[in-house]
C-alpha cells in the first residue's frame, strides 16, 4: 500500500513502504530510521515511475511530505508489444445465433491479457479472425466501447485509421504486417469490410452498420486481423458488441497492442 496523499504520514510508514513496499505493514525491521537515507536513495532506489510530485527530490532540506502518494513497487506501465489473443481471450467461437454478442467490461489488465493497468499507455485494440471452412462465416463488429464513455461506432459515418490484414495465416500478431484502410464493399473475399446492411452471402451476416470479415471462397482457414487507431488508455476495461451468425462461423480473438 503506498504513501497516503494526505494528512499526517510517518516516519515509519515511510520506511515501511521502502522496504517492504506497505507503508501500513505491522512488521518492522527494527533498524535505525533515517529521513535523510530514505530520501536521498540510501534506504533504497527511490521509484521514479511515480510522478516527480510524489516522491522526493533527494536535496536538503528533506521533507516527509515530498513522500505524499509514493508508491515503492508502482509500475512504469507494461512494456511494448502483443497481449491477449488467446483462446482465454475468445468474443466468441462457431455459430451465435442472430442475436447480438456482448461481451462486457473486458478487463484488459488481467493476467488474461497485459497483466498490469493499462492506464496512461497508448495501445490499438485489434482482432484476429479465425475463418471457418466454408462461406458462411461472416462475422461482425458492431461497437467497442472503451475509456468508459468513448467507442468505435457508426461506422458507416467513418471508418478512418480502422485497418484490415488480406488473407493473412499468423495467428501472432505482427504489428509491422502489411494493413490496409477499411473500405465499404464486399470483395475481394479474405478481409474486412464496412457495411451498413447484410452480408452478401446466404446465412451468414445480419442487418447492422458494422465492420464485417468476407469469408467467401478463398477466404477460408485465415487468420485476418482488425486493427483500431491508437488510443491512449484512460481505462482498463471495454466491451465488444457484435455478431457471430453463420453454420461455418470461426472464431474472434481481442488483442491489445501497446506502443508505449
């Protein structure tokens, strides 16, 4: 437990939060306690992953109040690259029926996925598209809402940033892979789409104004990813809304990529 950010700290606490990163842990070490060891990094490595409000500058004068809010074991935030796309990161797998698929407040910093706050890291949100073996398998994203209240929506308003893989085959993710822009239409077959209606092919698809993977001939047993344009993470959870109806439907994984 950190520093309070408030009100009457001590000594203790401080030494505490430094060595054993609780500033409220009952145990006690039982060494001579320095105001001036635990500020200038003697005490131990001062964190500079906290805000340099939040912890001391190492001059004198020293003031435990330089200590408000410091955090021993605080993150820097996680490191760049790939999470998720896993099987425990599935929206959905075979046929959902025509009803909408709604997948709500991911956590995104569970183990399943980064495994730390992605709070103040920018990142995309992206799926990988697992096709199915036949033509209908067309599935849809309908919305994602994310940092509580914002969401890629509407897309037939504007899909701009939003990018497609072409008949790709990685199920790992490559960031330096070869996207293109989002485009209305439907072929060719083997990526994605915007379309604010039904799926050309019989028994896959329904009416909605959502991006859709075309999974007609030559777009079968893909692994064909969506990638949203890059957010800064105010929050650690977002919901999926979409759709998965067809008899050849595959699978749809969420993955998070974070830049930095």
């Amino acid at each position: 437990m950190a520093v309070p950010s408030s009100g009457a700290i001590s000594l203790k606490g401080i030494h505490q939060e430094i060595n054993s990163n609780d500033y409220t842990t009952a145990f006690f070490d039982g060494n001579p306690i320095s105001l001036k060891e635990c500020s200038n990094g003697t005490e131990g490595t001062i964190n500079t992953a906290n805000d340099s409000a939040n912890r001391p500058d190492g001059s004198t004068p020293h003031a435990m109040s330089e200590f408000y809010a410091y955090d021993h074991d605080l993150s820097s935030g996680p490191s760049v690259g790939s999470y998720g796309n896993s099987n425990s990161t599935q929206m959905f797998s075979g046929n959902q029926g025509t009803g909408q698929v709604t997948v709500s407040n991911i956590d995104l910093s569970s183990a399943a996925y980064v495994g730390e706050s992605l709070i103040g890291a920018t990142g995309h949100i992206y799926f990988r598209y697992e096709s199915g073996t036949s033509f209908r398998n067309d599935p849809q994203v309908k919305r994602i809402i994310y940092n509580t209240s914002s969401a890629f929506k509407s897309f037939s308003g504007g899909v701009s940033g939003i990018q497609t893989t072409y008949r790709t085959t990685n199920s790992t993710y490559s960031h330096s892979a070869s996207f293109s822009q989002i485009t209305s239409g439907t072929s060719p077959a083997g990526r994605w789409y915007q379309l604010n209606g039904t799926p050309p092919s019989g028994g896959t698809g329904v009416n909605a104004d959502a991006l859709y993977y075309e999974g007609s001939s030559g777009a079968y047993s893909k692994d064909v990813y969506l990638r949203f344009p890059e957010i800064t993470f105010s929050s650690n959870t977002i919901t999926f809304e979409g759709y998965g109806y067809g008899s050849n439907m595959g699978t749809l994984y969420l993955g998070i990529y974070i830049t930095g």
